[in-house]
C-alpha cells in the first residue's frame, strides 16, 4: 500500500498530511533530530520542535509541530522571525536612533517603525518552493528539505 503526501502551503505555514505508523513517526523525528532540531514538547499524540537561527549561512528559526490521529500524520512547519528581534529593534530604535546623528531622523524613524510593523505582519513565513522576495532562499530550501524528509519517512 502507497502512502498519500499532501502538502499545502497556507500563506504562513506549510500543512503537511501523510499516514503512517508508529515506525515512519519515529523515523521522521529521528530525521528532524538530525537536522538540528531540538524537541520543545512532546505526547504521544503531539510533537513540537524547534530549529535555531543560522543567520551567517542564511537560515532563520523554525519551527514544526507533528500531530497524529490514529494512522494520520498532520505536520505543520514555518520559519519565523522571533520576537525577541523584533523588540530588539524596537529598542534599538528609540534608544539609539535619536542619538546617532542622523541629518532626518525623523524620516528614519518613520522608515524603522514601517520595518518593525512588517516584520509583525509577516512573521511566519511558509515553506513554497516558488516563495519570492522575502527570504526567498532559505524558505525554498526547507520546503525542498522539509518535503524529502517526510517522503522518506512516511513514502
């Protein structure tokens, strides 16, 4: 019998729904372990991971969460900015932008708080292998990563 892989990329999250067992789901957490991620919750019907930043080798954080019912698998992954950064920014922002010299502060102001609320807005990013503009290239490379580890685990 051929397992079905369904995946859809919603926008902000990339859905994932294959069937399996309890072989194929310790076989694809095993392989999220091997990439890095790191388990943040877990029950036997609900796994949580999440990957850290490589920013020097142009990765973001992810995350991926697992659900199971019965012999159906239900996978949810994304990248994601964390909002640590974004407050970061912001703070950033008020403290050191008004002092840093800047002939029109007041037009970088503006240009950073536009900054800061898109970075809100589009904080989770999914994983479509035609995803354009922003972060075009680690969003193409975890949907092609993220698509062969669960064909090799539940296919």
């Amino acid at each position: 019998m051929k397992a079905e892989l369904t995946i859809c990329h919603l926008g902000r999250v990339t859905q994932a729904t294959a069937r399996g067992g309890d072989a194929q789901f310790k076989r694809f957490r095993a392989a999220l372990l091997l990439k890095d991620f790191k388990i943040t919750g877990e029950r036997e019907d609900r796994l949580e991971l999440r990957r850290r930043a490589y920013l020097l080798q142009d990765d973001w954080p992810m995350r991926v969460f697992v659900r199971r019912d019965g012999n159906r698998v239900e996978v949810d992954y994304w990248l994601f900015i964390p909002w640590g950064w974004i407050v970061g920014f912001v703070f950033l922002m008020l403290v050191v932008l008004p002092f840093a010299g800047i002939p029109n502060e007041i037009l970088m102001f503006g240009l950073a708080a536009l900054v800061a609320a898109l970075a809100v807005h589009k904080q989770k990013f999914d994983c479509r292998p035609d995803a354009r503009f922003w972060q075009q290239r680690p969003r193409q490379r975890w949907g092609e990563t993220m698509e062969r580890l669960l064909r090799e685990a539940f296919g």
